[in-house]
C-alpha cells in the first residue's frame, strides 16, 4: 500500500469526473493528511465549493457511535451485553422477542422487525418515515415509528442488517443513563476520542460548515425532508476527515473503550457475502485484510471511511449524493486496500 502513489490521485480523478462526484477523498496516515480531493458544491444554490474542511453527513457510518456509547456503559456497568433489554422497554416494542440482548441489537442478529426496509428493490430517495420529521429529536420520540414490527427470527441466529435494531439500542442508551442519546455520544465517544468536528447537528439550522444532501447527481433537490432532523441510533451524524482520523486512532489505542473492547467490537464474527465485507459489533471488516470499515448509505450520503490498524492508515470517501461516492470508494480501495469491495 502507497500513499504517495502517483496513479492513486490520478484514479480517484477519473472516477469522480466519469461520476459526477460531489464530495471529499481524504487520506490520513497516524494524524498527517496526505491527500486531500475535494470535489463538486456543498452548498449548489450559493456555490460553495467543498473543501478538506467540509464536515458531512456520514448516515450509517454513525451506528459505530452508538455501539461504543452502548458498551461505554457496559464498562460502567449501567448495561449487559448479555441481559434481555426487555428490562429497559418495559411495555413498550411488545412484538420485540423476550429475550433479545443489547449485543443482539448491535451485531444485527436481534430478529427483530426493521421500521426501515433495504431488502429489494427499496428506493433511497422514498419519503419512509411516517411522523413529521421535526418531531424526532430523541430516541424516545422515535418511539412510534418502532412499533408494530413483528419479529422476523429468532434472536441470536441471523445476521440480517437492521437499522431498527440501533434505534432500539440508542433507546435503551437513553432510558439506562436517564439522558438524551445524543448528549451520551457526545460525552462517552467524541469527548473521550478528542473530536471537535463531529456532532448530531439539527438540519434545521445546518451549520455553514456542513454539506447539504442531494438527492442526485445533478440539481436541487436536498434530503432535508428525508431524516430525522436530529440523527440517532441508526445514523445521522456530522464530521469531518481530520475528526475521522482522531477517531479511528483513539479506537485502536483504547481511550474510547478498553483495548479488550475494542477487539471484541472488531472480532469479525458474520461474513457477508451481499455486502463482501465481514461484520463485528457496529464496524465493519474488510473481507480478507485487517482493516476496519464504517460505511454509510441514505437519501443524500454515500460515505466510507476505512483505518488500517496495522500502516495507521485512514482513507475516507465523503460522497454529499446518494449514489455518487460508490464509484470513487471503488478506485480507494483498489489502490489502498486489494480485494476491498467496491461498494453497493
């Protein structure tokens, strides 16, 4: 793996042109950036150019948070892994499983039914929530959309991706700590991990800062209506390339979670072949290396950052489009990380 490449800069130049691509390529080696490609508008309506200070939503890529949030309070001893969260949903979610445990939830083997569906032929840009998206702030106040989601399988024997299962998780964060999930975050992830940068910002007073989402490729159309207008469990958050870095960094050196933590969160304990990667406890990992992954997908993100805990190497694609990161992840990738999977 070379950074200095020649043909690296080179590469992720032609797929961003052949793509339309709008966002930042941004690679880091233990805290020094070394490359830096910053691509398209944040900001179309008014042009401000992306540049390698541009903070961006990172949708799924956020489930890292709550995980080490969840087993922050493991550490503390405020949740099991192990114990059924029935304990903590008391009536409520009656149609989830009795026994499904907190490690359930953040390995996607809970079962239970998603409010969010990405199996078939399920369309990004699609209005999916059904409450008003100014109401959803807390986990609590997400509370609605998790009802009424029958049980799929039965806890513990399948891996199946669920976003549900996080909103579940960061629920259950909040009613144990008797706090807002975004203020556990904020205290029990980016404090300890020395992040600046990274926030579950409200959209409806989106920093000057922050990228927009778009829809396409082309046009106007932003994902302000699409999301909660305050990111949860299951995504939603804001960062940067240099808080990425920090984070990956402070993960692999335990002073987010405990080292025994850290390599217990990265244990790749599912394969997943749809996705060619393999999967632990809210990361991601590549499919044959020893890299980690967190990658997300929704109506105006397409993100992955990717740390090689062995070279120190942080790659991160920030796509402000639903789809037109995927192609530049790709020729990342290929360079960086061999046999990596091109995204989907």
């Amino acid at each position: 793996m070379r950074i200095d490449d020649p043909e690296l800069a080179e590469a992720i130049d032609v797929a961003a042109r052949e793509d339309d691509f709008s966002g930042l390529v941004s690679v880091h080696r233990d805290g020094e950036q070394m490359l830096a490609r910053p691509y398209g508008y944040a900001h179309r309506a008014h042009q401000v150019p992306v540049t390698p200070l541009t903070r961006f939503g990172i949708a799924s890529g956020s489930k890292a948070f709550t995980a080490l949030a969840a087993v922050r309070l493991v550490e503390s001893g405020t949740l099991s892994l192990e114990a059924p969260v029935r304990r903590w949903l008391g009536d409520d979610l009656p149609l989830v499983d009795e026994s499904v445990t907190l490690e359930e939830l953040l390995t996607h083997t809970s079962g239970i039914g998603d409010y969010l569906d990405e199996s078939g032929d399920a369309d990004i840009s699609e209005y999916v929530l059904t409450r008003p998206v100014h109401t959803l702030v807390t986990a609590e106040d997400f509370l609605p959309e998790l009802e009424g989601h029958a049980q799929q399988e039965v806890p513990g024997e399948t891996f199946r991706y669920n976003n549900g299962g996080f909103m579940v998780a960061a629920l259950i964060i909040e009613r144990a700590s008797g706090e807002a999930f975004q203020e556990v975050v904020a205290r029990e992830v980016f404090a300890r991990a020395g992040l600046k940068e990274t926030a579950y910002e409200r959209s409806d007073r989106w920093p000057g800062d922050v990228s927009l989402g778009y829809l396409e490729e082309t046009g106007d159309w932003t994902n302000v209506l699409h999301l909660p207008v305050r990111g949860g469990g299951d995504g939603g958050a804001v960062t940067s390339a240099a808080d990425l870095d920090r984070f990956w960094r402070a993960f692999a050196d335990g002073r987010i979670v405990s080292l025994d933590f850290a390599a217990e969160m990265m244990r790749a304990r599912h394969d997943v072949p749809d996705e060619g990667m393999r999967y632990g406890m809210g990361f991601w990992r590549h499919p044959t290396g020893p890299q980690w992954i967190i990658e997300g997908y929704d109506a105006g993100v397409s993100f992955r950052s990717t740390f090689d805990p062995e070279t120190r190497v942080t790659a991160t694609v920030f796509g402000n489009t639903s789809e037109g990161a995927w192609p530049v992840i790709g020729a990342v990738a290929a360079r960086l990380f061999p046999d990596a999977v091109e995204g989907v």
